[in-house]
C-alpha cells in the first residue's frame, strides 16, 4: 500500500521545499513543553482523522535556526505518565505556549485539556510493514477497506506500536489498533510501499461448529431380545405329511372314522422300532419259516388287508393229510414249525371291506 504523504511542497512537506537552513549541515534537536487541547478548540474538527497537530507560530522560528531531518516528526510525550507517541505538524498558528492535537492523541496519551506535553524532534525509518486490528467487527462490513485505509491514512504521517488510531468512514469512527510495525516500533509512511496485514477484531468470536446429530438408534419392538442375551431359536417349520386329507364318498354318505396318520405313523415307527430292537441271530436260532405261498381266495366283492386273510384260512387236520382237498377250499397251507416266530409280522394292520 503507498501512502503519498503530504499533499503539495512546502518547508514541513518535503526535503528542503524551500526552507532556509534545510541543508546537509550538523543536526540539532528541537524539545519543548507545551500546554495541550483538543483541535476543536480552534475549529479545525477535520484534524481527528489525521495524527497532524497545531503549534504556535515561536516553534517555526525555533525549528527554522535548526538543522533537521524533513518532513517534520516529533516525540510526544506525556511527562506525568510517561506515554509515548509520534505526530506530525501541520501548521504554526497556536496560542504561544498552546499545541493542538487531534482528540484520540490525547486519549492514547492519557491527557486531558491543559496538561503538560513535551514535544521532540524525530527521526524515524519509512514503513515496510504494519499489522492493523479493528476494534469491533463492524470494520469488516465495508465494501472495500483497503481503499478506504488507504485513503485514510494520507492524513497520516508516521504510525508508532501500540497506539490507536480513528478511521472516519460514512459518518461512522472506527477505531484500530497498531499491533506491529517494522523496521522499527514507529514507522513514517509518507511517500512509502507499506505492507498492510488486519488481526482479527478484538470482538470477533470464532462461529461455533454444530456438532452433526448422532444417528437414531431403533428402539427394539416389544419382545425382542434384548442386547447381549441369547436369540431365541427360530420355530421349526412344518413339515409335509401326505394323505393327511379327509376321504369323500361318491354316493354322498359319510365316510366310516379312519385312523389318524399321526396313528398309523406312530404304529409303523413302533413296527421298526420293534425290528431294530430284536435280538440278532446267531448260528443256533433256526431261519424263520418261509411265507405261504399263495393266499386262500376270498369271496368276490371283498379284498382284506392285513394278516386277518391268513388267519381265517382253514386248517386241515393231521388225520386228512395225503386226502384230496375238497372243491371249494383253499389250498392247504404248510404247517408252520414250532420255533419261535420273529416279532414281525407282516400285514398285522386292520383290514376293510370297499363294500363298507
């Protein structure tokens, strides 16, 4: 950022600008006392934007049989608290033994109106670099600071650590801190490149990071198992039992009751397990006798399940043996031997008529 520095020549504008005794030669320094009041007690409100103070017309011929270094810039200092500062002058026209300085000098300096205020000549290296921070926030809602700083700080001839200074902008005082200034603690910025940082405001607060909501968690329904315990085992399913059905007859009368499959699966179980429960045969135990042959025939019109069909064949005596048999019996069926007869027996269920 440049800063131009005093608009137009003159003996406190420039080197030399046509002062006299503005040469090369030894140096001098120039140190006075003054009483002190704010610029608007001579009407010259415009001064608070600047750091330019008034001084009485026996300053100028004071400076003017010195040899000092250009544009002028003065220590300010306040005795009593020993608060320091830099200033630049603008015009002689004080009261003799009066200086007047913009108000916010005062503040900085901690003085009030007619306090002692001793004034030095100084000598301070152009500015490469200042660190500025606002006081409040509203400093950054203007549409373009930097211009607007810059503009500001024309009226402005040297910037020292830790002052604070008045920025008027749209009838609006924005006051900033110097928070750092190189090469040295106080800087002169008239007709200089100056590097310009901004600190955050002193009101600024960092905007709080909401923190994202945790995903719900699903409530468990009513009687589901809860964290950590065992699940339940899941029910078996059904399984398919075949001709579990009700019969239908074709005449339309009711079927006769029939034994439940659950019976006849229990009674078939209860056959094999009789089987596999069976002693095992040895070399000894004679073979079981053979099944007959062929079955007696059974009047037409029936059919019998079961073991009954057999039992109800007639038996023929031992005195008939080597006879004939009539017409009309059934074959003889072979005797069976006396050993003892396995467990099983087939066709031991309950026989039915298709005739009911």
């Amino acid at each position: 950022m440049f800063f131009p520095g005093y608009n137009g020549g003159g003996p406190f504008g420039g080197p030399g600008g046509g002062f006299p005794f503005g040469g090369p030669m030894g140096q001098q320094r120039f140190e006075q006392s003054y009483r002190v009041y704010p610029v608007s007690f001579i009407d010259k409100p415009h001064l608070e934007s600047g750091d330019k103070i008034i001084m009485p017309p026996s300053a100028l011929d004071r400076l003017a049989s010195l040899h000092i270094d250009y544009p002028m810039l003065f220590e300010v200092t306040n005795p009593a608290e020993g608060n320091k500062s830099h200033c630049g002058v603008l015009e002689f026209i004080a009261d003799e033994g009066a200086v007047y300085m913009p108000y916010w000098m005062m503040q900085n300096l901690l003085l009030s109106e007619g306090d002692l205020v001793r004034l030095k000549s100084a000598t301070l290296p152009k500015g490469t670099y200042v660190k500025l921070q606002p006081h409040t926030s509203d400093f950054l809602d203007i549409s373009n600071p930097k211009a607007v700083l810059e503009t500001t700080l024309r009226s402005f001839s040297c910037l020292t650590t830790g002052d604070n200074i008045m920025m008027a902008y749209n009838n609006k005082k924005y006051y900033i801190n110097i928070v750092e200034a190189k090469p040295g603690p106080a800087i002169s910025i008239i007709e200089t490149d100056c590097e310009v940082d901004f600190a955050a405001p002193l009101d600024y607060k960092e905007p709080e990071r909401v923190p994202r909501p945790a995903p719900p968690v699903a409530e468990p329904k009513a009687g589901a198992p809860k964290a950590g315990a065992e699940p339940e085992p899941a029910p078996e399913e059904p399984k398919f039992t075949p001709f579990t059905g009700s019969g239908k007859r074709l005449d339309g009368k009711a079927p006769k009751t029939s034994p439940s499959p659950s019976t006849g699966a229990a009674a078939a179980a209860a056959a094999r397990a009789g089987t596999s429960s069976a002693p095992p045969r040895t070399g000894t135990n004679p073979a079981p006798a053979a099944a007959p042959a062929e079955a007696p025939r059974r009047a037409s019109g029936k059919l019998v399940f079961g073991a009954g069909g057999a039992a109800a064949a007639p038996k023929v005596p031992a005195s008939d043996k080597g006879k004939a048999p009539d017409k009309g019996k059934g074959p003889e069926k072979p005797k069976e031997p006396e050993e003892k007869k396995s467990s099983f027996a087939a066709f031991s269920g309950k026989g039915y008529s298709l005739k009911g």
